[in-house]
C-alpha cells in the first residue's frame, strides 16, 4: 500500500467515524471535514520534516564534498613533496569520504523522491478536501433548505387547521345570525298582524277581549240607530 493510498484510507476512516458519532448531518460535515483538515495539517508537517531532513542531508554532503576537495588538495601537495605515505593517507580518507558521500546522496536522494510524492498527494488532497468542502456547503444549504421548507410546511399546516376553526367559528356566527335575523323579521310581522301583545298594556284574556269587541260593535250600532231616528224626525 503506497502513502497516498494509506492517507486517503485515514481520510475515508475519520470520515465515517464522524457520520456515526453525530446525528446531525451538518454537524457531521463539519466534524469530518475538520478531522481530514486535521489530517492535511499532518500531511504538510511529514512534508516539512522530510523536506529537513533532506536539508541536513544536503548540508553533510556539502561538507563532505568540501573535504573531499581538501583532502585531495593534501594528497597532491604531498606528491609534489614527495611525501608518499601521507599522500596515500590523504587518498584514503578522500576515498572514505567519498563513501559516506555515496550513501548519504542516496539518502538525500530518496528523501527528495519521498517530499516530491508526499507533495504531489498532498496537492491531490487539496483538492479532494476542497472538492469535499463545496458539496458539504451544498448539502449544507439543501439541509437548510429542507428544514425550512419542513418548517413552513408545519406552520402552514398549523395556519390551516386554524383557518378551518375559523372558518367553522364563522359558519356556526352565520348561521346565528341567520336565527336572529329571522326570529326578528318573525316578530315584525306578529307585531305588524297584532298577534303578539303589547307588553306595556295590562294583561287581558282572550275572552275578555272578545267580549270588548262584541259590546263596542252593539254600542256602534245603538249609535246608529239613534242616529237615524233624529234624522227622521228632523224630516217630519
């Protein structure tokens, strides 16, 4: 398994691990996206410290150069002075310095094929998470979105159970009213046919009034006739 394979598996792992520890999907975004945030973060510090190393590695092998050059400035003088053994001497160091120098540019060199990898996924990493990032902002607003429109689905359905009280409060105060409008127009018209007594004048029996009306018709007639008489006598 190569790094970058082993960083995204971390990736994917923190991932899930956040959808299982939070219910909400937002903060479950937020979670996972710190978490791989996190892991980027440790990512550019692997890169960093190899890129050190690699510094350091370089540095020896500068130095190792710069005595390999003195060295070999040392077996030379010696020839010129004929000076044999410490030219061998001189040669022989250069030659174990020449050595170390091998392995350590092997090392530098891994080194560097190490940063180059790690930040060649690092930069794929970048993009994934910023990839990440933009659809969890969409999931974010569609969440919103959808818990707005649940909102305002649940007070419209509240609005609606209210309107219809309403509307029933209003039908049973129509019909009320209707009653009221045609028990009064009922009582008009009992008023208007005399039907209905007059609570200011004294009670009588319909007996009484019926006796009333026999005695005022007998006193017209008597009226009447008396009235006849005169003029005929006046005739006379």
């Amino acid at each position: 398994m190569t790094l970058i394979e082993r960083i995204t598996m971390i990736f994917r792992s923190r991932a899930n691990a956040a959808v299982d520890r939070y219910e909400d999907p937002q903060r479950s975004l937020d979670y996972a996206y710190r978490n791989q945030l996190e892991a980027l973060q440790q990512v550019r510090r692997g890169i960093a410290d190899v890129a050190t190393s690699r510094h350091r590695l370089e540095i020896q092998a500068n130095e190792l150069h710069a005595a390999m050059g003195r060295l070999q400035q040392q077996a030379q003088r010696a020839v010129d002075l004929k000076q044999d053994e410490l030219a061998h001497l001189a040669l022989s160091r250069r030659a174990d310095l020449a050595a170390q120098l091998a392995e350590i540019t092997r090392a530098r060199d891994g080194l560097y094929a190490q940063e180059t990898k790690l930040t060649d996924g690092f930069g794929q990493l970048q993009i994934r998470l910023e990839g990440f990032r933009i659809r969890a902002e969409t999931i974010r607003a569609t969440y919103s979105a959808a818990e707005a429109q649940s909102r305002i689905g649940e007070s419209l359905g509240g609005l609606n159970k209210e309107l219809a009280e309403v509307s029933l409060t209003m039908a049973r105060a129509e019909q009320h009213a209707a009653q009221m409008q045609a028990r009064s127009a009922a009582l008009d018209e009992m008023n208007r046919a005399g039907t209905l007594e007059d609570p200011t004048r004294p009670f009588s029996d319909p007996v009484a009034r019926e006796l009333d009306r026999i005695s005022g018709e007998h006193q017209v007639d008597a009226e009447l006739s008396l009235m006849k008489a005169d003029r005929a006598a006046r005739l006379v």
